[in-house]
C-alpha cells in the first residue's frame, strides 16, 4: 500500500493518467489522428505527474540507513529513513498517505527548480508536446490552511502535476517581442495565498496577428493568457 506515496518510474512508461481518468497518450493519439487538420494545440490542467521518488530518495537520504515497518500480513506499511550516527535523526519517514521530510525546505528552496530532475513522465512525449521552463515550485499538494499559504501538506511528496503542454508548432507560433525578455511568462498563480491544495498555473505570451499565415496582416499583435 506504500506505493501510493512511494511511485517508482519503469524504464519506459506509456500511460499517464489525467485528473479526469483520460489517458494522456490516448488523448495525443486523437489530436494527432491523420482524419482531423493538424494545428497547433496547449493542453492545460492537473496531469497527477509525480516526482521519480525512488532516484530522489536515494539522492537526498544517501547517508541513512533505511528502515521499513511491516503489518501483520508482512507487507510494508511505513519507510523511514535515519541518519547514521549518534543522533541517527529521522530524515523522511513515508506511509501510504504520510509525506514527512526533514527539511521541507527542499521543495521551496529557489523555487525547488534543483528537483526538476526527478520530473521524468512527460519524458516519453517530448517528442509530440513541449512545455516552456517551469520556474515556481511544485503545484500540489499545499496546505489549505489559508495561515499557511506557501506551506505544503505532510500526504504527499510534492510535484508539479498542475502544467500547460503545447505543441511543437504551438510553440514555435509564440514569438518573442523584440528587446522584450518578459513577453513569456510561465508561472503559478497566487503563490503567496491559500488556493486549495493545488497552485493553479498560467502561460501567457504576445502572438502577433495572423502568425503561421504567410498572406495574413502581421502588423499587430494580441496577447494571449
């Protein structure tokens, strides 16, 4: 039953399931279908990804020693992690729906981006959806306590499940404006308020008029969000 809060990432994983039960690469599979005229697409909303917890446990708790706790059917009900030495301090102690990092700084600090490298499970479609750089912390799961708006919940390691994917095409569509760096802007909203236990997450970009379309009028442009 751990595994719901331990999720260790096979080699090659084709499925990913969407908040809504829909399966990301069945919904690729339609958009990109030969009977339906190719244009560019953003799919935006709560994809549940989840962090590669196995690689960043043994990352972040390589000094420990590691400890499970088994129930009375011999299964494995709690893993916890200790320091090795004479204070052999707690560092992560993990159950089916318990989360409990010594330092939950990790995952704040600059923006928790140095965690990116465990975000592995839009990996197998890179080669059909893009994402701009992702610059604010993980989206879920924060706490709901509007006292503790940036503080996350102890039921799950955090991760950013709250994202907005585009097209190869779509993105070559998003022009940057000359000698304007912040024309793209990719980032969570309310990041100092209590939203629920999600950050939702927004994209917004300039997108000059008629852009793609060689005989349009391309001397104004609109801006997107």
């Amino acid at each position: 039953q751990i595994l719901h809060n331990v999720n260790i990432l096979p080699k090659s994983r084709h499925l990913l399931t969407m908040a809504d039960g829909v399966q990301v690469a069945g919904l690729f599979c339609r958009i990109s279908d030969e009977q339906h005229e190719k244009l560019p697409f953003f799919l935006f909303g709560d994809f549940n990804f989840r962090l590669d917890t196995r690689e960043l446990f043994e990352v972040s708790c390589y000094n420990t020693k590691l400890e499970t706790i088994t129930n009375s059917n011999n299964e494995v009900d709690k893993i916890r992690y200790r320091e090795i030495g004479n204070d052999q301090k707690v560092i992560l102690e993990v159950e089916k729906k318990s989360f409990n990092f010594a330092d939950p700084n990790i995952f704040q600090a600059n923006n928790g981006t140095s965690l990116l490298e465990y975000d592995k499970e839009l990996g197998a479609f890179r080669d059909q959806v893009d994402e701009m750089e992702i610059t604010f912390p993980p989206t879920y799961p924060y706490s709901e306590d509007v006292h503790h708006a940036k503080q996350y919940n102890t039921t799950r390691c955090p991760a950013w499940c709250d994202r907005i994917l585009l097209s190869i095409s779509a993105k070559h569509l998003m022009a940057m404006q000359e000698n304007d760096e912040n024309s793209i802007v990719y980032d969570n909203i309310g990041p100092n308020v209590c939203m629920g236990d999600h950050k939702p997450v927004f994209l917004s970009f300039r997108l000059p008029a008629g852009k793609g379309n060689p005989y349009a009028c391309t001397c104004r442009c609109c801006v997107v969000q």
